[in-house]
C-alpha cells in the first residue's frame, strides 16, 4: 500500500467507476492499490438485509412436484455442521453443483476443493458436486446454461460470466494472511540469469488462459504499463499453459523462459507437493488483486444462496479444513469490488483495437482486364 500516492477517497472513487482512461492516467499499480480500499471497505461493511422475495420456482430439470418432497426429507439434514440452522428448501435442486476453474489443472483442481464440497454437503443437507473444466470457458458456458449453481471463478472470469451468464459474486477467497485478494507474479527457472521482466526480452513467455486474471489480464496489462508494449511484441514467443501448475511446472523443468502466475496458486502447489519451492523464482510481484470469488446464478433461490453463504462463512473458520483448501477462507463481498478488473480489460480491449487500426490494409489487388 506504500505505492497509494493519491487520496485512498477520490482513489476509491475512480475505481468504483473504472474505465479505460482511469487506468491510463493512473498506472495500473496505483489502481489495484486503489482497488484495494474499494475491496477492503465492501468486505468489512455490514452486508444489507435480504429482500424478501416470492419463492422461485424450481431450477430447468426439476419439476415442482420433485423439488416438494426433498425439501421436506432434508429440512432436518440441513443444519449439518451449523447444528442450529434449517434452512428452507423450496425450489433447491437435488444436487447442487458447484464449478472450479482449473487453476490447478482438472484433477488436481478438485482435489484441493473436495473438503469445501464436504462442509457444503454436511451444511446444506443435499449433495454437492464439484465441476472442473479444461480451460476457465467451460466454467462460464456452463453456467450459463443452467448446468452449474455454483462457481470459484477468477476475477476476470467472474466479470465474463457477470455479463454472459447470469453471475452474481457472492464470497472472496481469502490469502494465508487473511487478506481479500492474492498478487499476480512473474517467475523464471531457478538458476535463470533473468532476474527482472526487461532482462526476458525476446525469451518464450506463457500466459495461463486467456480467461485468467493473474494468468493474462493483469500481466497483459502490467507489461504494457511497464514496458509501453504487449507480450507479443517483447518476447520471442508468448504461449498458453493451460493452468497455473503447467506454468509453474514448465517454468521449473526449463521448457518455458518467464512465466505469469500467482502467489496464491504456487503456495498452494507447493504445500500440495506438486511443485518444489526451490525449482522457480519470483523476479515481479503485482499490487494486491481483488480475491478470487464463488459466484451463483442469480435466478437460484435466495433462501439457497443465503444458506450457502452461512456454510462457507461458518467452514471459514474451522482452521483444519482452511489448512487443506491451502487460503485463508472466505468473506462476503459485492460486484461493485470488481470494477478494476473490468476497467483493465477496458484498457486491454481499447490496446488491443489502436493495435489492429494501426496496421496497414492489406491493399487492394489491381481489377482484372477484362477479355
């Protein structure tokens, strides 16, 4: 925070209302300093009351008639590990499903998730199913279609699926220090003589996923902030990893030069045994990003979000199973806390359009004589 160089109120102001030129007068280092006011005060403040809504009607799939009795069989069920708390099953679906972008890769994605499914299944009385995907896409397409009630998404993701499918932010992950956010890092081998981001020029980048935010948003947006041009046009080649444990995993094997990730991600490789603490090294450390966050679909049950976020806020503090998921748990937290991820997407959209308009056409080709 010792980079916040202007006041945190007229900081906080501009990111609650993010564009692409905020980000442009700023530097983006300013702005997620900024951003993390914006964030920090969302988290702390008493969350409003719920509206009282009428009763939803049962998801796709789930006909009234279905939903009914397995309300009732599992009223009692639902306290789970709350002990104290029924929760009101009306319009819940069977089986609740819940989507994991694979930072980690598919399998290991769900693996470090399985004891969150367990303390949701205990505290809500019905199944839970953890949902992993090939690339963060999958995630987004499915809840969109309905197939997902749940979802640990990425900043960036979060705001795609916002606007592509029915999101709404409901929880922030937590870092081990117990702060909202993590930091987007940029790595190299161990015994590599890069040792800063200018030192790489012209080496074999990789980005994650397009759909990451420590994994391409931000180091996209940072490199153009530090160096006044895109990855494409500084490295010799810039690829796609796929997850945060590829990237990691090829950077220590060599077969990647500097690689974009995230601190968050790499403790938790490292603590799972995936990865060796001593194989990378860390030669660039962004400001704080705003936390990862687990998102419903708005058209679910509120009595259903309610309950989940009782469940998750109540594991949050159970150390043992904060240890396995490898954070420092969740808090509550609003859309509005994501506004400088979408203004640096701006900012990265409005880049990438100057590039294409400032390419020559290709040129007309002469008309044929006729004959």
């Amino acid at each position: 925070m010792n980079r916040l160089v202007a006041s945190s109120s007229s900081l906080s102001s501009e990111v609650s209302n993010a564009n692409a030129s905020v980000l442009g007068r700023m530097g983006f280092a300013v702005l997620l300093a900024a951003s993390l006011l914006v964030t920090i005060a969302g988290c702390d403040s008493k969350a409003p009351p719920a509206e009282t809504t009428p009763k939803s009607a049962p998801p796709a799939g789930v006909s009234a008639g279905e939903a009914k009795p397995a309300a009732t069989q599992t009223a009692t069920q639902a306290a789970g590990t709350q002990g104290k708390k029924a929760y009101d099953h009306t319009g819940w679906p069977k089986t609740i499903r819940m989507g994991l972008v694979p930072a980690e890769g598919n399998a290991d994605t769900k693996s470090r998730w399985a004891p969150l499914g367990e303390a949701l299944e205990k505290g809500l009385g019905v199944p839970v199913e953890l949902i992993s995907a090939s690339t963060y896409q999958g995630i987004i397409t499915a809840m969109g279609n309905d197939q997902l009630e749940f979802a640990y998404l990425g900043p960036k993701s979060y705001i795609e699926a916002a606007n592509r499918a029915k999101a709404e932010a409901l929880l922030v992950e937590k870092d081990l220090k117990g702060e909202p956010g993590y930091h987007c890092i940029f790595i190299v081998p161990a015994s590599s003589a890069i040792n800063n981001i200018k030192d790489a020029a012209g080496k074999k980048f990789a980005f994650t996923d397009v759909n990451s935010t420590s994994g391409y948003l931000v180091p996209a947006v940072t490199l153009i902030d530090l160096l006044g041009k895109p990855a494409d046009k500084f490295f010799g080649q810039v690829t796609f990893s796929g997850s945060h444990s590829a990237s990691l995993l090829q950077v220590a094997a060599g077969e990647i030069d500097i690689a974009a990730t995230n601190d968050l991600d790499m403790n938790a490789a490292i603590a799972s045994g995936t990865a060796k603490a001593d194989a990378v090294r860390v030669i660039y450390t962004s400001e704080m990003i705003p936390g990862s966050p687990i998102a419903c679909r708005k058209d679910i049950p509120q009595s259903l979000k309610d309950a989940y976020v009782d469940v998750v806020l109540e594991m949050s503090k159970d150390k043992a199973t904060i240890e396995k998921l490898h954070n420092g748990g969740f808090e509550k937290i609003t859309d509005q806390q994501f506004d400088v991820m979408r203004a640096a997407q701006k900012f990265l959209d409005s880049q990438s359009n100057a590039d294409s308009q400032s390419k020559p056409d290709s040129p007309t080709p002469a008309p044929k004589p006729a004959g």
